[in-house]
C-alpha cells in the first residue's frame, strides 16, 4: 500500500514513526508545512507544498480540523483521500473515495503510543476502501470499528470529556497541591484507582464524594476555601450535576 502522510504535528509525527516501520506500506511523501528538510533520516521524501504531492494509493490528512477542507480540495478528485479527525465529516471530502481513519486516543509530545491499544473508528464512502482501511489498522496492530459521522461526532465529544476536560481538572488540583506546598504525585494513586475501578463498574456506580453522599458541610468548606472563581463555578456545577444524577 501506497501512502502519502500529510501534516507533521503531533498525530502526523506518530503516523510516521509507526508507517516506517510496517513492511506492508510504502511511505511515498511526508507533507510537512515550512519543513527544514527534503528527506527523513529513514529516506522519505518531504515536502511542504501540495503541487509537489506524487500519486498515492492513500493520502492520509493528520491536519487540524480546520485545515482538513482546503487540503482535500487540493487533491486529486480521483484519488482516495482520508481524514484522521473525530468531529469532521465525511461529508467534508468531495472525492468518491472519501474515509475516515480516526484513532480514538490522546496525542502529545515526548509521548509514543503503542498503537496495539488504540481502536481506529473508519468510515469511508465506497466498500472497497472501507476493506483498505480496515488492512492499515490491522497493520498498525490496533483495533477498529466502523460507525457513521453522527456517531463519530458524539463519540468525539465524549472523549473530550474524559481526556481533555479530566485533564484540565487534573491541571486546577495541580495548581492547588502547588499553592500548598504538596506534590500532584500524591493524587497518581487516587487518579489510577478512579481509572482502574471503571473495568468492574459503570461511571455511575463508581460515583463517590461527598456531593453523591449529599454532604453539604464537606462542599461548604470546599467552596469557602476556593480562591479562583472559575474554579469555584466548575467545583458548583458539576456537584449540582453529580447530586441530579445520583
């Protein structure tokens, strides 16, 4: 399988550490915007312009979201091009053989992801390149599962949820242990247990705290003791939503 990798940030630089390394795939181009080099230490071609761009069986867009539009247009109508993202459609490609190949995980820098734990959510227009599709996870080790764009798209906004916002959470208790003088390395136990118990329960059921529990006097205290408004607001809501739910 012919591929042409476009976009060099943090999902294209774990594609191509991954797509080198699979005997099955030739690694035609690396599309990388303002590149300081024309060829990898692994002897693929880099470019920074889409004129340069050769034929490819695959042109796999690792872009932005808003970049993915103008970057498919720019490729041949003919060609099979696919999208790595969770919220855009596939709508978006107006070539026939459209598709989606978007891995279902956190990408950052200093960070290699054994791709053999990652699921790859795949939809593409035409059956036949759905098969392709389904080949190059079964390349990369991973997992896969095909679903529409409306599924995607709320499967995307759910991962946000408990990577992103979880993260930014885990960012304000940072900043709490710092203001106090505590490490954050405290909370790795606390954080792997609330991580690790969602393999025997359901999110609702491992619910603890005391806004499950209705404990007003813990939250009072909390909340006296919150200096950052925004903190306090989010410490405010989602207590409230813990309290409905229980």
């Amino acid at each position: 399988m012919k591929i042409t990798l476009i976009g060099g940030g943090k999902l294209g630089k774990q594609f191509y550490r991954k797509l080198v390394d699979i005997e099955e795939i030739e690694l035609v181009q690396w599309m990388v915007r303002s590149s300081k080099t024309n060829l990898t230490s692994e002897g693929v071609p880099v470019v920074d312009q889409m004129k340069e761009l050769m034929h490819s069986d695959l042109y796999l867009i690792a872009v932005p979201d808003k970049a993915i539009d103008s970057i498919a247009e720019a490729l041949p109508i003919e060609a099979f091009v696919a999208h790595c993202s969770g919220g855009v459609s596939l709508d978006v490609l107006k070539q026939k053989r459209g598709g989606v190949f978007y891995p279902l995980q956190s990408f950052s820098e200093g960070r290699i992801i054994d791709f053999s734990t990652v699921t790859f959510v795949l939809e593409a227009k035409q059956v036949k390149d759905l098969t392709l599709l389904q080949q190059l996870a079964n390349y990369f080790g991973a997992h896969h599962i095909t679903i529409d764009s409306k599924q995607r798209a709320q499967l995307h906004l759910a991962a946000v949820i408990v990577n992103n916002f979880t993260n930014h959470l885990f960012t304000e208790a940072a900043a709490l242990c710092e203001q106090n003088d505590l490490s954050f390395d405290l909370l790795k136990p606390l954080i792997q247990e609330t991580v690790n118990k969602l393999e025997a329960l359901s999110p609702k059921a491992a619910q603890t705290g005391p806004a499950v529990r209705n404990d007003q006097e813990t939250i009072t205290k909390h909340l006296k003791s919150i200096k950052n408004p925004k903190l306090k607001e989010i410490y405010q809501v989602v207590t409230s939503a813990i309290q409905q739910q229980s």
